[in-house]
C-alpha cells in the first residue's frame, strides 16, 4: 500500500478527494492528514496580498476576521473530520492529526513514523510565500526525505 502524508489548510472538496484518491491510479492508498489551524500558519499581510495578487479583494479585506490562533482549533478539528471522513468514503484508509505548533518537525515525525512513501502539500496560492520559497512545500522538500508535491486545493 502507498502512504502519502498530506498537509491540508482547509477541508477536503469533493474535487480534491477525487484527484487525491485517483493520483496513483488502482493502486491503495493510505493518507495520513496533517491539518495546520488556518490562523497559525502564515501572517495576515501575507494572505491579504495573495489575495490581491489573486484578484479576490474581498478576501484580502476579510483576512482578520478569521479565528486565529488556540480560536481556530476547533474549526481545524471539523474540517479533518470531514476530511477523513471524505477519504474514508472513497475507500482509503485515513488519519489525522491537527497540528499547531512545529509543522514541519511534525511532519518529518509523521513521516518516520508512517513510512511514508510521499508527502502531498494541498494548498491555496501563497504567491509571495512560494516567491521566497517559505511555502510548506518547499521548507518540507529540505526536511523529510521523501519527494514532496505540491497541488493546488480545489476552490469554489
């Protein structure tokens, strides 16, 4: 069986569940989902300027109203458990985890841990964190031994 640790920000779409679980063809898929609480992982100017960069003002003026911090734990924890549930349904094996502190030194226990044969980082565009190259993806390809893909989340 493959196992793919897959590091989310926001719940799995019906869309992302269809692309993940069809990404090795017939072969069984195992996930492991790290789920990081949106207020945590990057600063509110960034996500504001990707959101200009994106043409969506009226995210980049939303950006602090969302729960942050210790706040956006239990929304973390009902997307994961959408999430799993979503992956579950489509016949793979899924667990997870929310994680708020030391993403990456999780990531690379996770890994360790699991086996895993790769890690999937499921993401929005970050434009100016990608730019520096301070996007989970690309501080994960230097930290976990495993070939590391970056997709984009399906968005509405």
């Amino acid at each position: 069986m493959f196992t793919s640790v897959l590091m989310i920000e926001k719940p799995l779409s019906p869309e992302d569940v269809e692309f993940l679980t069809t990404l090795h063809g017939d072969e069984a898929v195992a996930f492991v989902l790290l789920m990081q609480p949106r207020g945590d992982q990057a600063d509110v100017l960034l996500r504001a300027i990707d959101d200009v960069a994106l043409g969506e003002l009226k995210d980049a003026v939303r950006e602090g109203d969302e729960p942050e911090g210790s706040e956006a734990k239990g929304p973390a924890e009902r997307g994961l458990a959408h999430s799993l549930a979503a992956l579950k349904a489509a016949g793979c094996e899924a667990r997870g985890q929310v994680v708020e502190k030391h993403p990456l030194d999780r990531l690379k226990a996770v890994v360790e841990e699991s086996g895993a044969d790769e890690v999937i980082v499921l993401t929005e565009p970050h434009y100016v964190e990608e730019f520096f190259h301070r996007d989970w993806a690309s501080r994960a390809r230097h930290k976990v031994g495993v070939p590391v893909l970056k997709l984009f989340a399906h968005s509405e």
